[in-house]
C-alpha cells in the first residue's frame, strides 16, 4: 500500500467515529429522537458514501473491515482517552463480538 493510500484509509477510517462523537448527542439534544434517526442517516450515509463511493478506504486481500469497526475503535479511544472506564465497555465489547458472529453465521446459511 502507498503512502498516499495509508493516508487516505487512516482519513477515511476516522471521519465516521468523528462525526459520531462530535454531532450525534447534539442532534439528539436539539431535535429529541428524530434527531438520533436524522443522525443516523446523515453521519452514517455521509461517511459510507466518502468510504465506499469516493474510495477514501483502501481495502486489499482477503480481509474486510467494515465500517462499523471504525466507528467502535475510535469511540472506544476516545472514550477511554476522556476518562471513560474501559471495563465498563467490556461486556459490549463481548456482546459485539458474538452478535456479529452470530449475524454472519446466519447470514452464511443463506447464500
């Protein structure tokens, strides 16, 4: 991967958790629960659109990283660089972790 490449995928990986933490609980403060659904559809559909359509993330190989793990890697060091406990996200994390495995074994079964 070139420079400019690592550059870009760094970027593009730390827009999403960003926008999260920087503009989901005030939407949400200002315009009560349709703000979370308006959140979730700007941030959310800005982000996907520069990672995926604009290319800003560069993927190569077998593995894939979703955009989702972005998000719950930079929350997460954010959260614990602000004073946060991290045991506290422990179970989450646990949880997470069976959730997706659980989602993609099922979703294996039917394709």
């Amino acid at each position: 991967m070139s420079f400019p490449l690592m550059i870009s995928t760094f970027a593009g990986g730390f827009i999403f958790p960003f926008l999260i933490r920087l503009l989901w609980d005030k939407m949400v403060e200002n315009w009560g629960p349709i703000g979370g659904w308006m959140a979730a559809g700007f941030i959310v559909g800005t982000t996907w659109t520069l990672t995926h359509g604009v290319g800003l993330i560069y993927q190569s190989g077998g593995a894939w990283v979703d955009q989702a793990f972005g998000a719950a890697s930079g929350l997460l060091a954010a959260s614990v660089v602000s004073g946060d406990s991290f045991g506290k996200a422990v179970p989450n994390i646990i949880s997470a972790i069976i959730g997706g495995t659980l989602g993609g074994f099922i979703l294996s079964t039917f394709l």
